[in-house]
C-alpha cells in the first residue's frame, strides 16, 4: 500500500458521505464522479494495487467515450487504437470497423492490471480516501438505510458509518449478497478463461474474433475464442504481448462442463502463426460472469450496485468494462433522492432492459449445439451481417439510433421483454 494514494490501516475512515466498495473501473469512475461533484468520498477494495483481474482487456467504443467523461481519455494515447474486428469462422474472414455515430469510431486494450490502477489512482487525485487491502464483510442497518459497513483489514475490523453506499464489488460480489442481491441462472451466464501471450502483431489495429469455437478434440463449442493486441511490439509499455482468450455460454439447463485451460491453449496454438506468436500463454485465469442483469436487488434506500455486480455484462461477448463505467456516472447523477430502490432498477432497465432480454435470448439459443453452424456459416460470409453483429456485440445501439438495424434491435428486445418469465433487474 503506498502512501501517498491510501489511507493507511490506522486511520481507516470512520465516515464517508458516499462510500464505494470495489475499485475496479466501475467503483473508481464512480468515485472519482462522485468526488468531482463535491462529494466526499472513500473508496476500499479487498486488494492491494496494481492487481490483477481475468478479463479479455478490450476496450469498445462505448468504453473509449466513458473514458472521455472521465477526463481519462489520454490513457489509450499510446495503446493500440482498434478499428474493428477480425472474424473468422467456418473458412471465412471477415474484417468489420466499428460503426461510425455517438461513440468513437475505434477502441482499445490495456491491460487490466494496469488500466484499474490508472482509474483508481485518476480518483485519488480528485480527493478520494483509498483504503486498500480491506474486505467488506458486514453491514448494519439503520432501518431500511445502510447505517455502515464493517471492514476486516490485518486482523482487525473496522465500521465506516455511511451516507450513500455504492457496491462495486464483482461478479461474486459478496457485500451485494449481504444486502440480498440474488443472481439467477435460468438465463444464459458466460465462463471464460483468458492468458497472455508475447505477439509481433501485438499492436495491430484489428481485435482478432474466433466465431467457430472447438475444443482440442474438434467439438464446437458455444462460444468464441479473442486475440487482443496490448500494444508494445517495439518494447514500448505494452511488451509486446496479446491478450488471448475463450469463453462459453451457458444456462441453468445447459450448464458448461468445460475444461476451459485445454480449451485455450488449443485455441492460443490455433492462431499461433496468425498472431505470430512468440511461446505459450502464461497466466491463465477464469471467471464466471452473470450477465445481462440476470439479478434481483440491485438497490435500496441508500445503496446501489453496480457493474458487473448488478449483471450489467453483454450476453453476447462477455464485455463488461463499458457498463461498469456509464453505470459509475449513472449512479452518481442518482445521488440525493430520496430514494434509490425503484429508481436505480428503473435507470438500469431504462437504459439496457431491452438490449439485454434481446441479447441473453439470443445466447441462451447460442447454448444449443446446432444453433451456432445454422446462424454462423452463412452469417460470417455476409459483410452485412457481421456490421450489425459487431455493432450489437459491442453495445453500440443507443436510443438516439433510428435506422433499420437500431429499430428491428429494439423491436426484439421489446418482443423478447415481454415473454420473459423474469425481465433484466426483477
């Protein structure tokens, strides 16, 4: 823990006018939102920065204009900038740009390791309290409000009494339990497995995308597989390397029995030359992600989730990092009503009930072996069609679009709303 950005141990806060749990993407931007606006702020994390975090590093368009908002825009300066994807599947190719409109028309990677710290530290020096290495592990409430949070930090606990509460704490995320947050599975939840890999093609403008997914014994397998350049091929900060990685859909019927490090390291030798890649990949972790706002209790009187810990995940591609972040800003504008319980639900669904519901429908049909040759063979050999598939994958229809694609999106995403036994957020 360095000084100079934490608090240290012994003075642990003892009161926060708005207290942010987590500080990955999602709970930094909210601090440093929240800080801006006035606020004051401690921000607390279970770990120790820089830390590391399995995830596939890309960053959309959508991520790229959150950034911006930040005043954090000059992080990607020196990363690789993204024009798009590369699709591959089934023997064809297929090189689709991100579309043009509201949001930049490029993307980017930085490796989460050190684009968390790069955000948590941008809330530090807005005023934010750091505390790092400090579990939350209970909260007491004060009537239907959040009266505090109890923390455990080397062997002691401490309580910070609270006047907002934002819980940014993941996937998993253990105090969004304490509070009743529930996560169900009977709609299609992702695992995925990402590694490194040192890559001459390590700043190519091009995400590499694998629509036809199979496994060391040639099973298909209802996923996809990523190569995602981090920039540093000519020893800049980047070190050459690429984030490679696979991930899986499944559901509470079809669960995914899958060893997934098998799985990438035949994929990661599959494009091996592609990539030209430069030895095997290290540091492979895993994750399982809830997805498409498949949770209920997502708010409260005084407390909201958000990110990855309300499900704000694409169903479709696993991407996270652009949600946490517009969910940190939406959240902060929400600060001082009265009552957050059926705002912050009614914000979330506003603002992604529709892509969601359309989006986990289409992967829970994803899940079914057959479905994936049916709609990937012809659809990769369309230009057309992989333009609005990378356009929905990378969550970059918005409510302002209104051409044909943007309508026939949300048309299904309505239909889709309303045959759902349980809708995003309920």
């Amino acid at each position: 823990m360095s000084p100079e950005n934490s608090t240290p141990r012994d003075a642990f806060p003892d009161h926060a006018d708005v207290l942010v749990v987590g500080a990955g993407p999602g709970g930094s931007a909210a601090a440093a939102h929240a800080a801006t606006a006035g606020r004051d702020v401690v921000l607390v994390d279970a770990a120790v920065f820089p830390r590391d975090k399995t995830c596939g590093d890309g960053l959309t368009p959508r991520a790229i204009a959150e950034l911006d908002a930040l005043g954090l825009g000059s992080l990607v300066a020196d990363r690789p900038r993204i024009d798009g994807l590369l699709l591959n599947g089934w023997g064809a190719r297929q090189q689709v740009r991100w579309p043009s409109g509201r949001f930049p028309a490029y993307g980017s990677a930085v490796a989460r390791t050190e684009f968390d710290d790069a955000i948590r530290a941008h809330a530090v020096s807005k005023g934010v309290r750091m505390v790092q290495g400090a579990k939350a592990i209970d909260v007491a409430m004060d009537g239907d409000r959040v009266g505090a949070v109890t923390f455990a930090a080397g062997g002691t606990t401490h309580t910070v009494r609270v006047g907002d509460l934002i819980v940014a704490d993941g996937v998993r995320s253990g105090l969004g339990k304490a509070l009743g947050r529930e996560w169900h599975r009977d709609t299609a939840y992702g695992v995925a497995a990402r590694a490194y890999a040192p890559s001459a093609r390590a700043d190519s403008h091009w995400m590499g995308s694998h629509l036809e997914l199979r496994g060391p014994d040639g099973e298909l397998l209802p996923g996809y597989g990523w190569v995602f350049p981090l920039g540093g091929a000519d020893g800049g900060a980047g070190g050459g390397l690429v984030n490679v990685g696979v991930g899986a859909l499944a559901t509470a019927k079809r669960p995914a029995h899958m060893a997934l490090r098998p799985i990438l390291e035949h994929y990661a030798a599959m494009v091996h030359d592609e990539w030209a890649l430069g030895g095997p990949p290290v540091r492979i972790a895993s994750a399982l992600l809830p997805m498409g706002g498949a949770v209920t209790g997502v708010a409260g009187r005084n407390w909201v989730l958000i990110g990855d810990a309300a499900a704000c995940v694409n169903p479709l591609n696993g991407e996270g990092i652009d949600y946490a972040m517009e969910t940190a800003r939406l959240a902060v504008e929400l600060l001082g009503a009265d009552d957050y319980t059926d705002r912050w639900r009614d914000i979330l669904v506003g603002h992604y009930g529709l892509a969601f519901s359309a989006a986990r429908r289409l992967a829970g049909l994803l899940t079914m072996p057959q479905t994936v040759p049916t709609l990937g063979r012809p659809g990769i050999r369309s230009p057309q069609l992989m333009s609005m598939v990378v356009r929905v994958m990378g969550n970059l229809i918005t409510d302002e679009d209104a051409d044909l694609v943007a309508r026939a999106w949300r048309t299904v995403g309505r239909i889709s709303s309303r045959v759902d036994p349980r809708p995003p957020f309920a």
